[in-house]
C-alpha cells in the first residue's frame, strides 16, 4: 500500500512503483551504513516516495500488518541515520519525512522550510525555496561570524490546493 498524497494539480493518486522505490530504499539503507530490514525498506520506501509528509499514525494505517513498535524503530532508525526527518508539528504530532541533509561530518542536518495546510493538516517539504547555504549565509549576516544551524523550523501555514478549491 502507498501513502500517496494526492498532485497538487487534484484528481487521482500517483501510482506507487514500489520495486524501484524498493532498491532506492536498499541502496540509500546501504550507503548509510543501516542494517536492512524488511521493515525499514518498505517505510522509507514509502517514504520516498511521498510528495508530503507523514504521520506515524498515517504510516500505521497504510502498513496495518506492521507492528507499532517496529514502525516507531524503523522511523527512529531512519531518522537517526539522515535518510528522513522529522517535523514538529504545532499540533504536538510528529511527521515524517524522506531526506536530510549532511555537513562534512556526516551528521544529518534539517535545513529547510515546510508548507502546512492549516484545514487538512497535511505538511510539505519545501526543499527549493530554502537552501541550506543561503539561510546560512543570512544566519552570519544578522548574527554576525560564528552562528552555525543545524535545525531550522521555518513554517508557513496556508491551504493546501487540494483545501483552497
């Protein structure tokens, strides 16, 4: 089962190939040096190809065979490792979602916004508009040499396309 949102366009979910989602889950679990399991290939599968952030609830109801603790290890596992990252939400709900990013040292780094749809509550990396060197640079420009982030929680609340219509 995919967790798919649906375009921002409307109409019909994507359709999930869960193969190809499956080897670029085992590849990226191998680059991080992750043991595989079934169970961390098949979220962060699912993962990757989301176009929005999830819930663990939400990652529970598409994978009801998989038990909750698993889940939260493998969401845990992934988060750990940089291969996802996790939005706190003002709603006091985590979500996840695939991808972080790395500094020299390896250590995996949440430089980006999000977009949250404030009638659905559904939340949107916005990896385009936020890169990582330019919010750095505008960092050290106000706080002056020295400041360095690692997280950024920058969140913009609207309705989503799907809500607006």
């Amino acid at each position: 089962m995919s967790l798919k949102a649906k375009p921002a366009t409307g109409g019909t979910s994507r359709k999930f190939d869960e193969p190809r989602m499956a080897a670029l889950a085992e590849s990226q679990l191998r680059n991080a040096s992750v043991r595989i399991t079934a169970a961390r290939v098949k979220v962060l599968a699912a993962l990757l190809d989301a176009q929005r952030a999830f819930s663990h609830q939400d990652v529970q109801d598409a994978f009801a065979d998989m038990d909750r603790v698993t889940l939260y290890r493998a969401l845990d596992c992934l988060t750990d490792a940089g291969l996802a990252h996790k939005i706190a939400g003002d709603d006091r709900v985590f979500r996840y979602s695939a991808g972080a990013e790395h500094h020299a040292d390896c250590t995996p780094h949440h430089q980006h916004g999000h977009f949250k749809c404030t009638r659905c509550a559904k939340v949107f990396c916005l990896d385009s508009i936020a890169e990582a060197g330019l919010l750095q640079n505008a960092l050290q420009e106000t706080l002056g040499k020295g400041f360095q982030s690692h997280d950024i929680e920058f969140t913009i609340k609207g309705w989503c396309a799907d809500c607006a219509q």
